[in-house]
C-alpha cells in the first residue's frame, strides 16, 4: 500500500451520517475499534491499556455523544478522547509501584498468515512484512507523543489540524514530533540518513 | 551521506532531501524546492517510494492486527451491567462457600484454642486454693482450739471476779433492812428471811 502523500482536508460538518453513528453503539464500536486499538497499542507500546482504554473510550463517547458539537471527525473526538483516558490511566499507574512493569506492545509476527495477498507475491508479502517490522521497531525508540503524532498522521491519515484538535498541540510541536519520528524511519527503512 | 549544514550529502558530493525535507515530503506539504530536487534525484525520490511504502505497508498490517484482535476478543458488553449480576457467576458461590468455611474453621480453632487455657487456669486455680486451705487449716484449727482453751479459763476467772464484786457490792449496800435494824441473815433467790435487830 503507497501512503497518500496529500489528503485533501476532511470535513467536519454535522451530518445524519455523524449522528447516527453515535446513536448507535454497536456502530460505534464496529467502526472504530479496530483502529482506535492500533493507535492506542502503538502509541503506548502497552496492549492491557489499550484495549481498556479503547473499551472505556467507546462507552465515554456513546455516552457523551450530546457533548459531540460536530466541529472535527468522529474519529479525531475519539482519539482525543482516548488520548485524555491514557493520560488518567498512566498518572493512577504511577500509584500502583506493585503493578508488575511490563511493556506488551503490538507484535508484528502476530501478523504471519494473515497479510492478504492482494494478488501479490510470497517475496512481496514477505517484503512487506519486514518492511512493516522495520518501522514498528522504530517507533519502539520514540517518544509517547512523538509515536502518537506519528500514528495519527501516517497510519490514519489525520490532518496536521486534526492532530492539533485532538492533542491540544501547537501545529509547530506537532511538526517537530512528526520530524522526529519521520527522521528515526528513514534511518531505519531509508539507509540513507 | 553525510549532513553538512542543513543539507545532506553522498559521497560525492551531491546534495540530497535533509529530514525538514523529507518529512515536508512525507507530510504531503508541496515545497517547490523538494519537487524540484525529486525531478532530479532519482535517490530520494527512491528513498521517499520506501520510506512512505513501509509506512503504508505497516498502517496495513496494523490495522490488520488490530481487527484480528478485536475478533479474537469480542468487546466486553457495552452497557452497564446490574449490580447483582455478579451474583449470577458460580464462582463467586464457591469463593462464598470457602470464604465461610474458612471463617467458620479459624473461629472454632481460636475459640478452642481460647477455651482450653482458660479451663486448665481455672483447675489449677481451684486446686492451689484447696491446697492454699488446706495449708492454712491446721494453724486456724490449733489456733481456735487454744483460743477455746484460754477462752474458758478466762471466763471461768472473769465470773470468780465478777461473783467478787458482786459480794462486795452487797455486803456495802445499805438496804432496808438494815436501815430499820434488820438482819439480813442470807439472801437468797427468791425468799429472804430478815430477823430483827435491837437498837
């Protein structure tokens, strides 16, 4: 899959579409799970969060869905919202010096068997799939924040303006974040730098 | 490649996207300059085809993996659920049961263990008062007795000083006989025979 270097701005007008979405859970919970999941993982590199972080995101928004006044995506009002439940869980883990340190971070391998071919071959597939490995190892070396922006742009597409909306940054903060981690990925995929 | 400045170059001197750059690139952000450079450096336009392919290729499988995840592990039930529903789970019934048990069989050990010690210090209470007793029986028993025997000898001298007395008493009281020259010759319970005396 080529990233899409140019996205055109998304529109956060309040629609019927917006809305039925958060009147229905289900919908809600089919929709975005998956990918509030993969970004929650990967931003923090810890699994047992993100699935309780997705889970009580999910049931936040269902239930605040009066709050949603329709000025960015769904999807952005999720991850700030998520974003906002990490932080919480992170400042209680900090009381619990008895909880086991571990870090549980999505596991690539996990991924053997199910890449679809797409018509392509089992030397592309595998190729894909080191490729893959080799961005997810360097995102392991950034920063909370700087894999989270990261996340949001590369990997769901989200607008500079987005992120700001749902990490409260500066656009300035957020670029830097993002040249970082872009910097770490070209070393590792790149070679060049 | 080397970075010199801001600008990055290769061996031979070439100069090459910096990270500003790249990242620019990557962002989507048309920066003349960097299309510009693309149109003539077939190495970074390479290195951007890479770099942006294996980000696609992990938002793919990520996003793979995550929906293999949600599969596996269905969501918890979305809504609330009541307050006694806990009650519906068996283990809670046997943890219940345990948890009695458990409570029940500490209490009749601590209440054995508390009852015993306070029989066997009431026993031995009881029989160190009776051996205390009957330590100090005798020396009441002799006591007593020699406080009888003295007690008798006492009173028989007290009733000889007593009966004394009384004689003295008597034989200085002036009584009507004797203020009208009469005799009392015995005085006796009950009857008294007086015989006259002459003045």
């Amino acid at each position: 899959m080529q990233l899409v270097l140019n996205p055109g701005m998304i529109g956060c007008a309040m629609d019927e579409t917006i809305l039925s979405e958060l009147e229905n859970i289900e919908a809600l919970d089919r929709m975005y799970r998956a990918r509030l999941l993969r970004f929650v993982a990967y931003s923090t590199g810890d699994m047992d969060l993100a699935e309780t972080v997705v889970q009580d995101c999910l049931l936040k928004a269902y239930n605040g869905r009066e709050s949603f006044r329709g000025e960015c995506s769904v999807y952005t009002w999720l991850v700030h919202i998520a974003g906002n439940l990490v932080r919480d869980h992170q400042r209680t883990r900090k009381f619990q010096f008895w909880r086991k340190v571990q870090k549980m971070g999505p596991d690539l391998s996990e991924l053997t068997g199910v890449i679809p071919s797409g018509g392509s071959s089992p030397e592309t597939q595998l190729l894909a799939r080191e490729r893959a490995q080799q961005v997810s190892s360097a995102l392991e070396g950034l920063s909370e924040n700087q894999r989270s922006v990261f996340v949001m742009r590369f990997v769901d597409e989200m607008e500079l303006q987005e992120i700001c909306q749902a990490t409260g940054m500066q656009i300035s903060t957020v670029k830097t974040h993002l040249h970082r981690a872009v910097k770490a990925v070209r070393q590792k995929v790149g070679g060049s730098a | 490649m080397m970075e010199a400045g801001n600008k990055l170059q290769d061996s031979n001197g070439v100069e090459h996207l910096t990270d500003e750059q790249f990242t620019e690139l990557l962002i989507g952000a048309r920066v003349a300059s960097v299309q510009a450079h693309l149109k003539v450096c077939a190495q970074c336009r390479e290195e951007a085809e890479r770099v942006s392919g294996a980000i696609g290729d992990f938002a793919e499988q990520s996003l793979l993996w995550a929906e293999r995840r949600v599969e596996e592990r269905p969501a918890r039930e979305m809504e609330r659920k009541p307050t006694w529903a806990w009650l519906l789970h068996p283990q809670v019934w046997v943890a219940g049961a345990m948890a009695t048990a458990l409570a029940v069989g500490i209490g009749m050990t601590l209440h054995r263990d508390h009852t015993q010690p306070a029989q066997q210090a009431a026993a031995t209470a009881q029989s160190d008062a009776a051996k205390t007793q009957a330590a100090n029986a005798q020396p009441i028993v002799a006591k007593v007795q020699a406080e009888a025997k003295v007690g008798s000898a006492t009173l028989k001298a007290d009733n000889a000083l007593l009966t004394a007395i009384d004689g003295e008493l008597r034989a200085d009281e002036t009584t009507p006989a004797s203020l009208y020259g009469l005799e009392a010759t015995s005085y006796t319970t009950g009857t008294k025979s007086v015989k006259r005396t002459s003045n």
